[in-house]
C-alpha cells in the first residue's frame, strides 16, 4: 500500500460531502459502506469483480448507487479521491496495484465507517476464536444493559449500522485482511486470542508477516486504552517483541498465573484486573467447553471487567451463551453415532481445537482448498482419536501424504452428501463423525457456511 494513506487527511470534517468514494465488492461491508458513503454525500460507485447476489443489488438498487457485476471499468475506478475495498480483495489484485501507483488511498469499510461515530470499540482478532469470542462479548455486554452493536467479520456491517443506529458501543471482528486496510483507526479495547498459520497465501508465506498484520490491531493506541492478549501463546509473544503496546495490558493463561487478567487454578478461573473485585467461575459452569474455550471465556470476561460490569451479571451470561452456528455445533445423533458441524474450521489449528476437545473415536471429515497449510501439528491427535479420514475436496492429495501411515482408513468424497453417507458406515455406535475441514471451501460450496449447512442436511437425511 502506498504511504499516503498515513497522511491524507481522513477527519469527518474534511472529508465529507467532498470527492468521489468506490467501492470494491458488493458484499455486506461493501453495500454497507456505500450507505454510508452516499450519506455523508459522497458521489458514490460500486463495483464488483464477481457475481453481485440478489440481494446486495436490490440494496444498491434502493439506494440508487450506481454499480457494476463481473468487471472493473477503470475509468469509472480510477477518478476516485478514496477507495474502500473488500477484505477479501488481495494488494496483489490489478487494480488494487494502479489505485496505488496513482497514490489514491484503498482503504476498508471498518476504517471508513468509524470516521462517523463515537462509539467506543471492542475489537478482537485471532487466528482461532473470534467469532465465538466477538458473540460471548456481544452477549455479555448486551445482558449487562450496554447499547452495544457487533460488527465487522461478523452479523450486519460496521458501516450500515454507523449509518442508521446510534450505538455507545460496538464488538468488532477483526481479522488481518481488515486490519491491512485500517491505518487511523483504534481500538479503545484490543484482544488478540492467538496466532497462528492461516491465510499464510496472502502474507508470502511468513507467518512473520502474517503475526506483524495481527499487530495492527494495537496501532494509535494510547495509555487510556485497553490491550488484552494470551500469555500462553508463542507467536502473540513474539510479535510483541517487536511492538511496544502503549495501552494498559491484561493477559490470559490457563498454565500460569499473571499479574493483571484471568488465570486458571482448580478449574476456577480468577479474573483480577483490580484490588478486591476479583471474579471467579468454575470452568464447568461456563457455557462453552473445552480448552480452546477457557481462552475465549477468559478474553471476554476481561473485556466485562474492564468496562466495570457486576460480577453477577458477567457469570449469568458466560453461562447461559449459546455457541455460533458452524462451530462445533451438535447436529443430531444416529444409530448412536454424534454428527458435529464444524464447517468453520478453515484453518489447522481450528481443526486442532476441535479434536483436543473430542472424548470419543472420531471419523474425521476434512479437505477442501488448501492455504499453505501444515498438517503435521494434527498427527498425534489423529493417530490417538481418529479411526478414518473422509476428505472432503477436489484435490485430496495432501491430506493423503499427511496421514496414511496414521490411519487405515481414507477415502476421497466429493459432495456433503456423499461425506455425510461414508462416514456414517465407517463409524459404529459411541463414535463422533466430526465435519471439521482445515481448509477453505470455494472448490465445493460457496463459504463454510454452505458447506456446513449441506452437511446438516446430509446428515438428517442419513
């Protein structure tokens, strides 16, 4: 990205009602992003590489934003004094490169939006947990009486809601692809849960770059801020040698005990951000289990704390939050025989948590598009608990190479249908057939969403 986008001056003041604003991707942040546009007057136009949904045109259509489906026409695109673009957009993408060799600054609709609004921001990245970490924080603050809207990579766009709510407080999803897009914008609260190899095909391949984009999630951060991240985790750790957080830090360990934050001991976990006001809760009666989930339960308990909510309230909510769609999410049990959905796991280490947290014997369902990823931290959970691997994707060999010597069983499938039958005959009575992929899923379905929806549909028809 060109340096001009850490200098041009991008204050409501100066900027609205003033130049022409595109935007790159008819997508939810990017309808979003034109409602916005168009409100503070802005000339607005939208344009998307792909296929714009029904939906998102009906939207631009009611707006009367001018847009275009399946191409870029850059005379319409290179005029604009500020583009917004899509996260999933790379800055390797043609017209990503001559907008910035033109020196007009590319920048995401989270960035845009936050110009016009005061909210104060809970903003939470990570390779692994975000989504359930933004929802149980969501929960807790909106049980606890916040006017509190959640945004970002998740729900309704950040920029929409800017538009037409009028929240105190907003839980934003970050992931890394927004935050290489964000240059003013500032978390009042950060959490990083973890760092891990993922999307490692849009970072060069160096999960150092990946981890320094991560970091962003601290940029202009001052001391009247908050920065919580996991003291267990070896990549957040090493980052942060390298970046020196200016904001007030609080950290999370299951395996020892910190100074400011939540630790574990007995399996109670002790939230203790100030003298005499500590929190504790036994891990059994958190609503979300496992270990991975101690972590997200302990990040957003430190977010209730900080914002000073009662005890009371923060324990009711972390026991009574319902998990997110798609993420280890219990299907239906046959002939004995659990079916769990847990299409979005995209990355290793998703599947990895998925299996720590396993109690039975496990046909594994997994494959799909692979993004650079590294199978060997999953071998000794797959060799101890799982009995077959039914891969699930148009290009299987490397799940192959990774774990015939560990299981006897794989075998290559090709619909959710068809993955969802095999696995059931390979399975018998007390074992867990457990759709968890590892990969993307653009070469079979739409997103992970479709892919675990059409897994669910399988598995009732079974």
């Amino acid at each position: 990205m060109s340096t001009n986008q850490n200098t041009t001056n991008n204050t409501p003041s100066a900027m609205a009602g003033q130049g022409r604003v595109v935007i790159l991707g008819a997508g939810e942040s990017g309808v979003g992003a034109a409602k916005l546009a168009q409100l503070q007057g802005f000339d607005v136009f939208v344009s998307d590489f792909g296929v714009i949904t029904d939906k998102y045109k009906a939207a631009l259509e009611k707006l009367s934003v001018p847009f275009e489906s399946e191409k870029h026409t850059e005379e319409l695109i290179l005029n604009a004094s500020e583009v917004i673009k899509s996260p999933g957009i790379p800055a390797t993408a043609p017209i990503i490169k001559k907008l910035v060799a033109l020196g007009i600054p590319v920048i995401s609709e989270i960035e845009f939006a936050k110009r016009y609004t005061n909210a104060k921001t809970v903003c939470i990245t990570g390779s692994n947990g975000k989504s359930t970490t933004s929802l149980l924080t969501y929960h807790i603050l909106k049980d606890a009486g916040l006017n509190v809207g959640l945004a970002g990579n998740i729900g309704q766009s950040f920029a929409a809601q800017v538009a037409t709510e009028n929240f105190d407080w907003y839980v934003l999803e970050i992931s890394s692809f927004m935050l290489d897009d964000m240059f003013k914008f500032k978390a009042d609260v950060a959490v990083l849960l973890n760092i891990t190899p993922d999307h490692l095909d849009r970072y060069d391949y160096k999960l150092e770059n990946y981890a320094a984009s991560k970091m962003r999630i601290i940029q202009n951060q001052t001391a009247d801020d908050t920065f919580i991240y996991c003291a267990d985790d070896e990549e957040s750790l090493k980052a942060l040698q390298k970046v020196k957080p200016l904001a007030k830090t609080y950290t999370f360990s299951i395996n020892k005990k910190v100074k400011d934050g939540a630790d574990l001991e007995n399996d109670t976990i002790h939230i203790h951000i100030e003298p005499n006001k500590e929190l504790t809760m036994s891990i059994t009666e958190l609503a979300l289990q496992g270990k991975h989930n101690i972590y997200n339960s302990m990040a957003s308990g430190i977010v209730a704390k900080v914002l000073e909510l009662r005890n009371d309230s923060i324990r009711e909510s972390m026991g009574n939050f319902k998990n997110i769609e798609h993420r280890l999410e219990h299907v239906a049990k046959i002939s004995g025989i659990d079916f769990i959905n847990d299409s979005k796991a995209t990355n290793v280490n998703s599947t990895w948590y998925a299996l720590e947290s396993m109690t039975t014997d496990v046909v594994l369902i997994m494959g799909g598009v692979d993004k650079g990823n590294d199978y060997g931290m999953l071998k000794d959970l797959v060799k101890s608990k799982v009995k077959a691997i039914v891969c699930l994707g148009k290009d299987n060999k490397r799940i192959h190479d990774a774990f015939e010597d560990d299981v006897e069983v794989i075998v290559n499938t090709f619909s959710a249908e068809e993955a969802a039958q095999i696995a059931f005959h390979l399975a018998k009575r007390g074992d867990s057939v457990l759709l968890s992929p590892a990969c993307a899923s653009f070469d079979l379905f739409k997103n992970y969403e479709d892919r675990g929806n059409q897994f669910k549909a399988a598995v009732k028809e079974l």
